[in-house]
C-alpha cells in the first residue's frame, strides 16, 4: 500500500486494514462488502476483474480505484 492510499482511507476502511494486518477478525466484512458491491456495480466489474485490468495496465489509478484497491487488500485479495 503507498502512503499517500493512506489519506484516503476513512475511519472504518483504516480500523478494517488494521485488523487484517494484525490477524484480528473484526466484525465490519459486511461493511466491507457493501462497499465493495457498490464499486462493482459502478463501474461494472468483479473486484477480481478490476485488480487484474489494474495489474495488467489496463486500468489507471484514480482516487476511487485506490480506495477499492484498499478494500480489496483489507479483504486479503
């Protein structure tokens, strides 16, 4: 994760990324999930399908696909 990822991140997104670093289960997935639907569905693709298009270069960094790639780490893509 870079830094400046970090700045983006709110106060749920960076408890959820702290958890995961840390091993702790946490109860916000459902939160984490929503989230997460709601950027699939914006831009009509899979998380797994923007990470590879990311990957891949198909897709560049904006604000908004830093923070899903935020939420895909915090759950362990």
């Amino acid at each position: 994760m870079r830094i400046q990822e970090f700045d983006a991140l709110t106060a749920d997104e960076m408890q959820i990324f702290v958890d995961r670093s840390m091993g702790k289960p946490n109860g916000q997935l459902g939160s984490l999930q929503a989230k997460l639907g709601v950027l699939e569905s914006r831009y009509e693709m899979s998380t797994d399908t923007m990470l590879s298009r990311f990957r891949s270069g198909q897709l560049r960094e904006t604000a908004e696909i830093a923070r899903w790639l935020v939420l895909a780490q915090a759950r362990g893509e």
